[in-house]
C-alpha cells in the first residue's frame, strides 16, 4: 500500500494538474507572453484553469503582466487558476507564481525556485550643465527606488499565506534562495508537491 505522504499518491488527489490548459516553458518574456494569452484563450471556458511553468527567468515585468492577467481573470469570471512549476522556477518564474495564492501553487518533485533581488546592469553619462546632470542621476535613482518597491511588493505576495516572513527572503535575496519542492512545501509556500 502506498504511503499517501508519497509524491505518486499525492498526484493522484490533483486529476487537473496532469493536463495543464496553459504550457509555459523558457524565458519570460513577450514571446512567452504572447504563447500564454493564446493558450489562455483556447482554453475551456468554465472550472479550473493549471498553468505551468519551466523556466530559468527572464523579464520580471511581463511575469507582473502575465500575473496580473491570472488576477483579473479570476475576479472578473470567478474562475480559480492554479500554478503547477516543473523542473525550474527561477527569478522571474518566481514573479509569476508569486500572482497566485499559495494554497493554489503546486511544484513537482525535484524542482526548484530561485528567489532574487532584480538585476541592474546601466552606464549613466553625465555631461552638460550641472543641474541637467542632477536631473539625470535623480532619474535613475527614482527608476531604481521605483524598482525596489516592485521587488518588495512581489516579495510579500510570494510569501503571504507561508510560515516565510517578509524579513527571511529580503535577507535570503541578494545571495539568491534556492528552494527545493519539499522545502517550499514544508515553508507553506506551495499547496503541495506531485
């Protein structure tokens, strides 16, 4: 007899998540954008809708669009999606899964989240007249302030509803957390793992 605490018999009690509706797999970005709103619009029109997703990241603004569009879909139809990751949910994967509550999240087993601070790669030239190059630094430290408050928004999405707290992933950030299934699992961060 099987264990019930063991990932097949877990699996057995989510029918849906064998068959997602809407396949998500490579980088986050607006070619994933534009995979997910056809799917999601051939997809049936009643009951829950499992999404999945692979992906080692990408643009974490088009996981905030992807997400955001999860949201109104269900408040507007009332229809409960559900987040199955496979294999890697990184970065901006994490974003996306972040826009579903967490007693609708799922994992397989073996994969993993990584959780990080937002990159930034810019060169500022400042040259002209000095108060046109304040303005220009001001700019680009209001873009990074305005950057922060995104990150920390999508933080305490990720972990509303978990035993994680909003300090223990600002500090596990800047390294960047990698989480197994079965520990995202025992951190209340994903209904469960398949």
């Amino acid at each position: 007899m099987a264990d019930s605490s063991e990932p097949d018999s877990r699996a057995a009690r989510y029918p849906l998540l064998a068959s997602p509706h809407v396949v998500l797999h490579g980088a986050v970005d607006h070619v994933m954008y534009g995979a997910f709103r056809q799917q999601l619009a051939g997809a049936p029109p009643e009951g829950p809708l499992v999404i999945s997703l692979s992906t080692l990241g990408g643009d974490p603004e088009v996981a905030r669009l992807m997400a955001d569009d999860v949201r109104l879909l269900s408040e507007y139809s009332g229809r409960e999606a559900i987040f199955l990751g496979k294999v890697a949910v990184y970065s901006a994967g994490a974003t996306f899964m972040a826009g579903f509550p967490a007693e609708r999240r799922f994992l397989t087993r073996g994969t993993r989240l990584l959780v990080h601070e937002r990159q930034l790669t810019k060169t500022i030239n400042v040259s002209g007249p000095l108060r046109a190059c304040v303005t220009v630094i001001e700019a680009n430290l209001r873009e990074i302030e305005q950057s922060i408050r995104i990150e920390e928004e999508g933080f305490r999405a990720l972990v509303a509803g978990s035993r994680v707290d909003f300090d223990e992933v600002h500090r596990r950030a800047p390294v960047g957390w990698y989480i197994e299934a079965e520990e995202a699992l025992d951190l209340g961060l994903v209904l469960d793992v398949i």
